[in-house]
C-alpha cells in the first residue's frame, strides 16, 4: 500500500540524498524488496560533484544472517554492509558471497556500537533510517535518534496486522519537541527531535541537542580576557527546560553559567533530583569570586547528572576538577568531547 503520494516519495528522496548511509532492517528487505536509492539524477550528480558517492551507504542489519541474494537491495547502487552478530556473519558471508561487506558486531548487535563503527570506519555523519518498525523501536527506545519524520496519510487502515511504526516497550518520558509541520499534497510531514535526557552515562541524541544548546548560549557571554564564556541548560527528566544561563549575564560581572541557571530554579522544584545539568565547560571546582563553585552548587541543587564538552584547561585554576568534585559525590559526568571545539570556540583568545 502507498501512503505517500509522489511529492512526498520525492522528499525522501532528496532525505536520502543528504545522508551518508540508509538504513533498513532485513525483515524490511524480506517484506518490501527496496532498492533504497537516490532516484533523481541531478541529486546524484550533486552527490558526486561533492565528491561523494554516487548513492549513499547501503546497511542492513541481521540476526540470523538469513538473506535473500536475489534482493534488489544487493543489486543496485554503491557499497552495502550487513551488521549482524557473530552467529549470523558465516550464514550472511555465504549467502551473499562478496556482495556485501559482512560486519559482526559480537554474541548481539549492539546498536551504540553499530553507530560508532559506521561514524569511524565508514565515515558515515548522517544516516537516515527507513524502518521497519523493530529498527524504531530500538533506535527510539534507547534515545539513539537525533530526529523523527513522521508522515501522515488520509487513509485508515483497518488491518490489525498492519505493520506499526513502533513496538511496544518504554519510551522517553515527556513529549518530543515538534520541530516542523509540513503539508505535501494530501499529507502532513512532522518533524520532531527527542528531549529526555539520558539516564547513564551513555550520552544519548537529546543529550546532544542540549550540549550544543549550552554551547551556543556560551556565545551570548560579554566577552572577557579573565574568564570563560560558558553556557549551561538544566533539563528536567522528561525534557522539560528548567532554566539556561551564560557567564556574566545579566548584571552580575562573575556570575557562572550554571550558577545562573540553577538561580532561575525554585530550590524546591522536586524535578531537580531527576534533571541534568548541561555545561558547555566541566563545572567549576574552585572560585575565589564566591563562595560555592559551580560543582558544590549543582550537588547543593540535588541535581545527579551532569553533562559537559570541555575539562577546564589550567588557564585560571591549576588542577581544576569540577568532574571529580561531582564524581566524589556520587553523580554522574558524561563528556562528549565530541563538542570540544564548540565550547572553546568563545574562548579562542584565552587559550593561546
Ligand atoms: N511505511 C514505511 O515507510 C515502511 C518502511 C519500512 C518498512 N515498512 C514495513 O515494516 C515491516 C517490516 O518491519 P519489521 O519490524 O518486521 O522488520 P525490520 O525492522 O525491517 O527488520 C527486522 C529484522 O532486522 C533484524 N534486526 C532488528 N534488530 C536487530 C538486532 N538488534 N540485532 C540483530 N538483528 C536485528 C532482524 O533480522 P533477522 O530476522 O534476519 O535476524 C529482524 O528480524 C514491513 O511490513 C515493511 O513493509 C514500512
């Protein structure tokens, strides 16, 4: 059945222009047959203009290895890669026989590592996912997806055996945040990023929306050659924003980021205990212009997780360890040093 209509089909096309990879699960092979290509030629020729290739990355993933290699999906645009686990790599090698590269990623395939291998090995920034609903649920529930596009279409589909977008299991808490609404013919694309910060240490897509926030608003700092411009959000478990703050805002010359966001936070909000902290700079540990630091104020604050891009380099205060301060305590630091360069962007000047 066609739920879109070919406007739509075009969009995903100039999607699936722009990523680096395309991702379908083998059940989506089995049921569908997709070729999973760029279908305009101008697209193409832009992509090799870039210097990229000509169709993006095709990427299956497999339990069982169990593959038909007779599939379109073998036969048709540039290089593809099976993920699969060390039981199915021998049945997919052999079955496929060099039409595919053949990646086993251990007993299960783990999707965190899955990413890491695309992103290191094969170069892959941006992947766009085209189903089926098993691949969703797994990249959705463990807050792997930067962005969902959802289309609607005016049909009802009475089958109970219709395939779902989503399975069942739990989900982030709270709501995502609806980025776009589009009309396309007769069907509304909608656009939404996640917002609940991660739980643990591993950092998941929100957790990255929000660092990047933290380090844009390090941006808005009045500038100055004797501290660092950092910025800082404080979210609450169901991606609920607390309060954002930046160094020296306002009329306070000393004030820190985090300091001044959690300030805009009752201290009796009892979402605190569950929410994050987000600092473009690893708080501080020690100030002399008052007399808690950052780290201590985050702990006083009840707040258990702390998100950051950058440890703070020896500039102002030798052997400053925000993180350690908060670890000691019992709360969790995840770095990403991924936004390093964001963070420090403001602070170009101070760094020699
Ligand atoms: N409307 C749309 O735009 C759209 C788009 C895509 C798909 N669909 C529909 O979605 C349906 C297919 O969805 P689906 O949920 O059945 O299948 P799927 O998500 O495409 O693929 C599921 C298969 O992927 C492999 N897999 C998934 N997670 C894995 C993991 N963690 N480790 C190892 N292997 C893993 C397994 O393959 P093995 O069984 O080989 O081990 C599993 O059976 C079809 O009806 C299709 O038409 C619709």
């Amino acid at each position: 059945m066609l739920l879109s209509g070919p406007a739509d089909f075009d969009r995903v096309d100039a999607v699936r222009a722009s990523a680096d990879a395309l991702l379908v699960g083998a059940g989506t092979i089995r049921a569908d047959n997709p070729r999973l290509l760029v279908g305009s030629p101008e697209r193409r020729a832009v992509r090799l203009a870039e210097g990229r290739p000509e169709h993006p990355l095709k990427v299956t993933v497999t339990a069982t290895g169990d593959l038909d290699p007779g599939a379109r999906f073998w036969h048709t645009g540039g290089d593809k890669l099976v993920y699969t686990t060390d039981r199915g790599a021998a049945r997919a090698a052999r079955l496929l026989g060099g039409a595919a590269d053949v990646v086993p990623l251990g007993p299960d395939l783990d999707w965190r590592a899955l990413l890491g291998h695309l992103h290191d090995e094969r170069g892959v920034g941006r992947l766009m996912v085209e189903g089926g609903g098993s691949v969703h649920t797994q990249l959705l529930r463990q807050g792997l997806a930067d962005e969902l596009q959802l289309v609607v279409a005016p049909l009802i589909v009475g089958d109970p055996r219709a395939p779902r977008l989503f399975g069942p299991g739990r989900y982030q808490e709270g709501r995502l945040r609806l980025v776009e609404t589009r009309r396309i013919e007769d069907v509304v694309l909608m656009r939404y990023e996640p917002t609940a910060p991660g739980t643990g240490p591993l950092p998941t897509a929100a957790d990255r929306h929000w660092l990047r926030t933290a380090c844009e608003l390090a941006a808005l700092c009045p500038p100055s050659e004797t501290a660092f411009s950092v910025g800082a959000v404080v979210v609450a478990a169901d991606g609920t924003e607390l309060a954002r703050g930046h160094s020296r805002e306002g009329d306070d010359p000393v004030v820190h980021a985090e300091e001044a966001a959690l300030a805009k936070i009752d201290a009796a909000d009892p979402r605190l205990p569950g929410a994050t902290v987000y600092s473009s700079l690893e708080p501080c540990a020690r100030r002399a212009s008052r007399p808690a630091p950052c780290a201590e104020l985050i702990l006083r604050a009840g707040v258990r997780r702390v998100v950051t891009a950058w440890r703070e380099p020896d500039t102002f205060v030798p052997g400053a360890d925000g993180t350690g301060v908060l670890v000691r305590a019992g709360a969790e630091v995840v770095v990403l040093p991924a936004y390093e360069a964001l963070a420090k962007a403001p602070n170009r000047h101070l760094l020699g």
